[in-house]
C-alpha cells in the first residue's frame, strides 16, 4: 500500500476500520438502479481504488457480502448494516465509498449509467450512456 497518502474510513458503527493509500484510479458518480437500491439514494458517489490500496485494519470478520451480478460484490458490516465497499472483479477495482473517506477531496470525473438517473446533475462532468469503453462499457456519452 501506498502510504505516501493515506485515508481512513469505517462502517457506521466503527466495528469494521480501513485504510486506503495513494490515489484513486477514478472518482465520480454512479446512477445505476443496482447503486440506488444499495445505497438508497438516487445517486452513488464513489472512488475506485486497486485492491492492494485497501487494507482492512479491524474488523475483516464482521464484513458481510452480496453479489447480485458477477460485476459488482457488495460488502457491509453485519453488526450495523454499513454499507462500507463493492468489488468489481472485471474491472480489478474496488469502489469505496467516498462518504466514508472524509479527508479525500472527492473530484467527480465522470458519471456512469446515466441512461438511469432518477437525478439530473448539471456540473459539466462527463456523462456516460453507461460506462466509459476502457473499462468495457459502450464509451457514448449523453447531454446533461
């Protein structure tokens, strides 16, 4: 891990601690309905990272987790339900969600899946149909 920088993060109620390193690969927002249920919002802000960025400090054993699809293994604390990361094995990323890293500065790039949205945001970031080509998506983008 990259301890150059280094952002702390937890669950909810503290029971699951991590530690990211270094910068992420990319950071935006997601509009998929798969990130709305999850997250019960009507958008996902994330940051992806490389799994060796991430090192879970306390509580691996309290980490539960879904797969709805092979894309995306979600993982929450099972003493509180806090949602705290997704795995997204074709991509060999992992998004940690950028509420929980509150010293990152996030600094959305792109927005995914926006075919989706349930909430127009007008801030000149890069809309894509779906996801940008270079991690297997159409590459089309879409007006504000």
């Amino acid at each position: 891990m990259n301890t150059d920088k280094a952002y702390q993060g937890s669950c909810f109620c503290g029971a699951v601690q991590f530690t990211v390193g270094g910068d992420p690969e990319a950071m935006g927002y997601c509009h998929c309905e798969s990130c709305r249920h999850w997250s019960a919002s009507p958008v996902n802000a994330f940051t992806l990272w490389k799994p060796s960025a991430i090192e879970i400090t306390r509580g691996a054993d309290q980490i539960g987790s879904y797969n709805k699809t092979d894309q995306s293994y979600r993982k929450w604390c099972k003493q509180c339900g806090g949602h705290i990361m997704t795995e997204h094995p074709g991509m060999g990323l992992t998004d940690i969600y950028a509420a929980l890293l509150t010293d990152l500065v996030h600094e959305p790039g792109v927005h995914v899946h926006y075919q989706e949205t349930a909430l127009h945001i007008y801030d000149g970031v890069p809309k894509f149909r779906d996801a940008p080509d270079e991690v297997g998506g159409s590459g089309i983008t879409v007006p504000e």
